[in-house]
C-alpha cells in the first residue's frame, strides 16, 4: 500500500459546529471534505483529498486542522 506524503485535514469535533451545511465544502474542487446529512459533522475523504488544506481557512470555527 502506499502512503501519502502531505497532510490530510482533520475535523476537531470539539470545535465543529456541524453546520446545516459545512461552509467550508465550497473550498474543496475535489469533494473530499464531505457531510451526508445536515447538522452532521463533516468528514474528509482520505482517497479524494490531495492535501491543498485550502479547507482550513473556510471553516469560521478554526475546526477543520492538519494533522
Ligand atoms: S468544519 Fe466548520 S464550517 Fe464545517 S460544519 Fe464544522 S464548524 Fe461548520
Ligand atoms: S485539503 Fe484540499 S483536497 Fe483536502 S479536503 Fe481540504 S480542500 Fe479538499
């Protein structure tokens, strides 16, 4: 298996606010931050991230971190 070599966001649940819809979606063009339901908390799509962590600054709770 191959391991990646940047660094995959996380979401801090402490801080999440699991939003209606994650505000901060619309940062990422390959769709791996992810929420399925409204109110959920937000995932990120290990196989669809590549690491551009230009999702961090889009959340306004500072919940979205690189690991
Ligand atoms: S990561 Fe940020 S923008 Fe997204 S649901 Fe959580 S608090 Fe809201
Ligand atoms: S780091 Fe980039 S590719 Fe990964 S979830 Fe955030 S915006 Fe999308």
């Amino acid at each position: 298996m191959v391991g990646i070599n940047y660094r995959v966001p996380v979401i801090d649940a402490a801080k999440c606010q699991a939003c209606r819809q994650c505000l901060a979606r619309k940062a990422c063009r390959l769709k791996a931050l992810a929420q399925f339901e409204a109110h959920e908390l937000p995932y990120v799509d290990r196989e669809l991230c590549r690491g551009c962590l230009l999702c961090l600054a889009e959340c306004p709770f500072q919940a979205i971190v690189a690991e």
